[in-house]
C-alpha cells in the first residue's frame, strides 16, 4: 500500500507541476524585439522606446529591446518585421505611408500591408509644410519661388510621397528633393539652409517655430491648431474635383499616426496579450506626463481602426495608383 501512496503521491506532484507550467504566462521570461525603421532620434524612435518601456510594465516578467534598421524609406524596417517569425516575440514600427511603396510596385517591398498583425498607433498626426522663416513668409512665396530644395528621408517615407504628389497636383516642377535626411538631420538641414523645408508632423516639426526658425505655411489634417487658424489646408489649395481621391489619402495616411505591428500569422491569443498590453501602455498615466512633457502628443487609435485604413489603402482608384506610380518613378 505505501508503494501505491508513494506512487499516487508522485503523480500528483507532476500534475501540479505541469498545471503551474502551464499557468504560467507566454510572456513571462520572453525577450520582445520592436524594430524602429529609422536612425536612433527622431519620432519614430522615440515612440518605439516609450512603447517599449510600457508595454514592458503591462507584460510581468518580459524584456523589451529596441533595434533600430533604417533603409529605403522604412523598408527595410518594415521588411524585417513583416519577414520575422511569427511567434509573438517581434513587432515594429515603421512609417504609416510604407504600404505605399506596395502600391507602387516599388523593387525590394517584402511584405503585404494589410496582412500585418497590427496592434495600432499610440497617435493620429497633423501633418504640415514647414519650411525656413528667413526664406518664405507664407506658401505663396514658397508656390512662387524658383526652386525649393524639400528635406526626405527616402523615396518610402511619408514626407517624399507627399512633396511629390503636392506639386504634382499642382502642377509645378519648382522643387528638389533631397533624400537621406532622418531624424534630426532634417532640422538641422534646414537651420543650416542646406534643405528650404520639408512635410512632417506638425508636433515634431513645430519645434523648429518654437526655436525661432520655422515657419509652417500648409496643414494636411482636420483640426487646426490654436494659433494656426490663418494656415491652409491642402483641400484649400488644391481643389480640383479629379484630385480628391489622393486628398483624402494623404489626409486618411494621417489617422494611423505611428503604427505598431508584427508580422502576419502571430497566435490570436498571443496578439490579443500585445494589443491589451500596447493598450494599456498608451493609457498609462505615466507614459501620458512623459509623452505631454515631451511634447508628443498621446490618441490611441485601435489596431481595428488600423486595419481599416489598411484595407483602403490597396483599394485605391486606379487614377490614384497611376500617380502613386508615377511619383515612384513607375510607369
């Protein structure tokens, strides 16, 4: 009989083991990757770091990294996130207008958009046209200048498709674009007055006019800041009827400020756990003061509404595709 006990009594300890194994958090004792398809610097990097440091708090036990892998216009970034295994333990972030480079047909694009594993944005952005305030008083001045040399990181990013299509719709050839500029090599290039201006958030730029040299002469958004009232919209300088299509894309690009994502086929209970956590992380009180004192500007958008705006962006009307083509330098 004590055999049996002693044999009962084993049993019942590797039954326990096993359950409390299997209690045991996914995420407890896991490293998590988030690749930032940009330099260190800049808003992107800083976002993926602040990210990193919450999400961390909400997945007890776990280690967040940040490895940054710039290249072609968030690209690579986006590439190696898309490519990664799909076990939960890497997401990334990467410009919103990435998925454009897909329409485009763009050589070296790995991935397919709207099959990400998103887990949202902790932002929505205001776009804008900043340039130097020493050269241009207003957008006037900049429509009518000779040539304007506009700062870009690559021929992916969002400030690229949006210099190319803006003065395409217009009509004008007035403007150089100057790529390879990340992070706050785009400030500096423009307090140097080696670039004029460049398209980017209105809440990173509006340092520049803080420290006494920019200027912003256009807004791609739906709100206006205070103080702002005077500066145009893009749907106020372009009107004609057959551009509306790619208004609306450059103002839609915007709601999905700093999307967050992993790669496609991640285990639906996995990527629950990562969006609560990257949820609760953009609703920390702390991560809010931190983000408020830096002035970057915290409005959740949910990894639903993220799929949304990823669906209509492959969904575009061929006119549209044509001139994201073309902006690509694809016929």
């Amino acid at each position: 009989m004590s055999g049996r006990i002693f044999i009962l009594v084993l049993l019942l300890v590797a039954c326990f083991t096993l359950t409390t194994a299997q209690a045991k958090p996914f995420y407890d004792g896991k490293v998590i990757k988030i690749i930032v398809a940009t330099k260190p610097g800049g808003g992107y990097d800083y976002y993926g770091r602040l990210m990193a440091t919450f999400m961390q708090k909400y997945l007890p036990g776990s280690t967040f990294i940040v490895k940054n892998m710039p290249g072609a216009g968030h690209v690579v970034g986006a590439n190696a996130v898309y490519r990664a295994k799909p076990n939960g333990l890497t997401i990334g972030t990467f410009n919103r207008a990435v998925g454009i480079t897909q329409v485009a047909g763009v050589k070296g694009v790995r991935f397919d958009f709207p099959k990400f594993s998103w887990l949202g944005s902790p932002s929505s952005e205001l776009y804008c046209y900043i340039v130097h305030k020493d050269t241009f008083k207003n957008l006037d001045e900049v429509l009518k200048a000779e040539n304007v040399r506009v700062a870009s990181s690559g021929v992916g990013s969002i400030a690229y498709l949006t210099t190319l299509l803006f003065y395409q719709m217009l009509g004008q050839e007035n403007y150089t674009i100057g790529t390879g500029y990340a992070g706050g090599e785009t400030e500096l290039s423009i307090l140097r007055k080696e670039m004029d201006g460049t398209f980017g958030s209105f809440h990173s730029r509006k340092q520049m006019v803080d420290q006494g040299y920019g200027r912003i002469v256009l807004l791609i958004g739906k709100t206006k800041p205070a103080g702002y009232e005077d500066v145009p919209f893009i749907e106020d300088i372009i009107k004609e009827p057959k551009y509306k299509p790619v208004i609306g894309l450059l103002r839609g690009i915007n709601l999905v400020g700093r999307p967050f994502a992993g790669p496609p086929g991640i285990p639906q209970d996995r990527l629950k756990i990562l969006q609560d956590a990257f949820k609760k992380a953009c609703n920390d009180p702390e991560l809010l003061k931190i983000a408020e004192k830096a002035q970057k500007p915290i409005d959740f958008v949910s990894p639903e509404d993220a799929e949304v705006y990823t669906k209509h962006l492959l969904d575009l009307p061929p006119d549209v595709v044509v001139q994201i083509k073309k902006a690509h330098g694809i016929e």
